[in-house]
C-alpha cells in the first residue's frame, strides 16, 4: 500500500510540475530568451522528475 501511496504522489507532483514548465515555457521563456526556450524547458522539465522523486519519497516516508 505505501508503493501505491508513493507512486500516487508522484505522479501527482510531476503532472502540476510538468504543467508550470510548460506554462514558463511557453508564456516568459518563449518571449524573452527565445534561443534558449527549448534548452532551458528541456532542462526544468527533467528536473522536475528527479526532484518530484525526492518530494515524493520524503512525503509519503513513514514516521516514526
């Protein structure tokens, strides 16, 4: 049941992560650093997976 709650969590986290990259990068990075919009949307959108990892894993650790 703990896997199921971790798993729930973070896919919770990257979809509302997912969808503030996207809304940056299409309404200031898209505007304002054009060159850079895709690297840039690249880079949050993989460190929203490795750190939704970390947020999830610490929520959802067991209390002791």
């Amino acid at each position: 049941m703990q896997a199921t709650r971790l798993l729930a969590v973070y896919l919770l986290i990257i979809a509302v992560g997912v969808a503030i990259v996207v809304a940056t990068g299409l309404l200031v990075l898209d505007r304002s650093y054009h060159s850079m919009s895709v690297t840039i949307s690249i880079f949050l959108y993989f460190a929203v997976f490795f750190f939704g990892w970390k947020l999830a894993v610490r929520l959802t650790a067991p209390r002791h």
